[in-house]
C-alpha cells in the first residue's frame, strides 16, 4: 500500500513518536510511506535519518489563520490529488479536520484517524468545549476508522450518534531502548514531562515541600521544558524548594536517562496513554501516576505502580513516604510495571493492529 501521514506540528511530543514509529514499521514492512507536516523539527531529522520522505507543509501550525490556513488547506489538496495514496492516517485536531475534508473531497480509499487526546477534556470554558466536540465529532464522521490509545479515550466518545462502529482500540507501543548507567548518588524522584499546567508539576511541588521535611537530602530532577517554566520556577522559590528541585531543560533521548531516578512521578491534570509511563516502566521503576486517561490501563495501584487522583498533593506525598521507606516495593512494583509494558505494550503489537486496521 501507499501510505500517507499527516500530523500538524513536527516537534516530537507523543502523537509524534507515535508517527514515526508507524511510519518506520510500515516502511520496514514494504509499503511505500510518507510523513505530511508542518515545520522542520525533530521529528522530520528523525524520518529524513531513516529515509523516510517528509512532505513538509508551508507555515503549517496549531495556531489558527484564516488567511494562511486557506493556502495550506489547497497544498494539502494538491499533494493528496498527486500522491493518490491508499491510505490517508491522520493525527492531531488540526490535521484531523484538513484530512479529513481532503480525503473525502478526493475519495481517497482509507482515512484513518488517530485519537491521541480530546482537547474537551482539557480546562476551558463551556462554549469552548462544546465548539471542540461538534468539530471532533465530524472528524470521526468523517473518518473511516478512528484509532483511540486508550480504552478510556473510546469511552470518552462512544456514546455520541452514529461513531460507535467507526472506534477502535489500539494501545501505544514501545520498542526497546537503551538506558545510561546510573551517574548521580542520593535518592532521586523524577519526572519527564513538558512544563503545562496540564501536567500537574504545580501539585508534585505542594507535596515535595512536605516530602523533604522528612527527607531533607532527596533530589526532584525534572526533565522538560514548556510554556509553564518561570511559573514552576517562581512558585518552588514561593515553596522554598529551590534547593532540592532540578530543572534540567530539553534533554535530548530523555528516557536513556531513566536509570537516574529512584521513583518515577506523573502528576498529570490529564492524559490518555502516555508513553513516559511505559518508558518508565520498561526501565523498571515503581511509578507514581493520577489516576486519568488510560494510565489505569498500565498501572494496578500496590500490583504495578501507585494511581493518585489528579490534583491532590497529600495522595502524592503518602506514595512518595511510602515508597521511600520500603525499597523492596519499590524492587517489585518496578519489576511487575517492566513485564506489563514488555507484554501487552509493544511496538509490534501496535503496528501490527494499525496495519491491519488499513484493510478491514
């Protein structure tokens, strides 16, 4: 088969690595494969480096521009009309509606679209959330088939008219990858993560106040950068936790670096299957996560981790003593989230139901 990707951005967030390694997999299985986006980030050094054939999109972004977005939407029309590919694998809501509408204008054979998060999920105002779903909405209509990561995220809209037959799931992947040895001593709570508020740093810090009382030489290393930086920055002064809290920035292959830590911890306001979860998992670490999206779907809280309700600072701080004081639980829950992820999160599990969802 022809396969095509779309996605909006080309920086290397999730939904990102998600396309990469789809379009590596396919490439490896012998279909002809290109990766449609905007920018020049990451994540097209990353196709280009496995001569994976990029098509960039001119200024294409997430930000809204009538003007600009009405010459886009017609180089996305011209390239389809050209490339005539089998399938047409959408990601990410901006992408999703012009992939949809062109891939319907054109006929192309299969349209596929991946749900990797709903943005009515997110904190905005009513009118916002409702504009969001209509939109949402039609690009599922549209679609032949929608890809959601998570059982919860099939959950969050199957219950709308006419989609219920068009949803499927398939859980993110991981493949393999190698870990740095340990280089740092002391005892070290860690997290990778862009800095957003949706990710729930702000609440980890309102526990991490407490946590140092009582263990005054622990280490949070932060592994990320984002728009909420300076926030962080100020409120760990506010909390007077400066001394203990790294901010390391962007790290380039981040999760080579999991070995650094001693408890892994996603305090996220909202997720649906993110992979810093299975990263961390695969590297063996006892994983603190909020209890949201399809985190439930890795972690048994006391069998393969510790789930926390989102927003609540003194669930985290109880997992953090807890953790801290029984390194035997930490050995077992690490070793119990390492064959969960191995098993039932594979990469070729992944692409294997992907493929096969472009012909049934």
């Amino acid at each position: 088969m022809k396969v095509i990707y779309g996605i909006t951005k080309s920086n290397f967030g999730g939904a990102q690595r998600y396309v990469f390694d789809l379009a590596k997999t396919a490439k490896t299985a012998g279909h002809e494969v290109a990766v449609m986006c905007g920018g020049d980030g990451t994540l097209v050094k990353k196709l280009e480096a496995e001569h994976i054939r990029v098509i960039r999109i001119p200024g294409f972004g997430r930000d809204i521009d009538l003007v600009g977005d009405a010459s886009r939407l017609w180089f996305i029309v011209k390239t389809i009309w050209q490339e005539k590919p089998d399938v047409f694998h959408i990601n990410s809501s901006k992408m999703g509606g012009a992939g949809v509408f062109v891939g319907r204008l054109l006929g192309i054979k299969r349209i596929i679209f991946t749900g990797h998060g709903w943005a009515f999920k997110e904190e905005r105002s009513m009118w916002q959330k409702v504009l969001i779903k209509f939109f949402s909405w039609l690009i599922v209509i549209g679609a032949h088939k929608t890809i959601c990561v998570s059982e919860q995220t099939k959950r969050d809209i199957a219950h709308w008219p006419f989609i219920s037959y068009k949803l499927v799931v398939i859980h993110n992947g991981l493949e393999p990858f190698d870990l740095m040895p340990r280089q740092v001593g002391g005892f070290t709570i860690g997290t990778i993560a862009e800095l957003h508020k949706i990710k729930g740093l702000d609440v980890l810090f309102h526990a991490w106040a407490e946590f140092i009382k009582k263990r005054p030489q622990a280490k949070l290393s932060i592994l990320g950068d984002g728009e909420e930086r300076e926030n962080l920055g100020a409120l760990a002064r506010k909390l007077e936790i400066t001394d203990s809290v790294s901010f390391k920035g962007y790290v380039e292959n981040a999760r080579a670096h999991l070995l650094e830590f001693d408890i892994f911890v996603l305090p996220s306001r909202s997720e649906n299957l993110p992979y810093a979860i299975l990263e961390a998992g695969f590297a063996g670490l006892p994983v603190i996560a909020t209890r949201v999206g399809g985190i439930p779907e890795v972690i048994t809280t006391g069998e393969s981790g510790i789930l926390v309700e989102p927003g609540n600072a003194h669930e985290i701080l109880s997992s953090l003593l807890l953790l801290a004081d029984d390194s035997m639980l930490r050995s077992r829950l690490g070793n119990n989230i390492k064959q969960k992820v191995m098993k039932d999160f594979s990469i070729q599990k992944m692409a294997t139901k992907t493929l096969n969802s472009y012909s049934s």
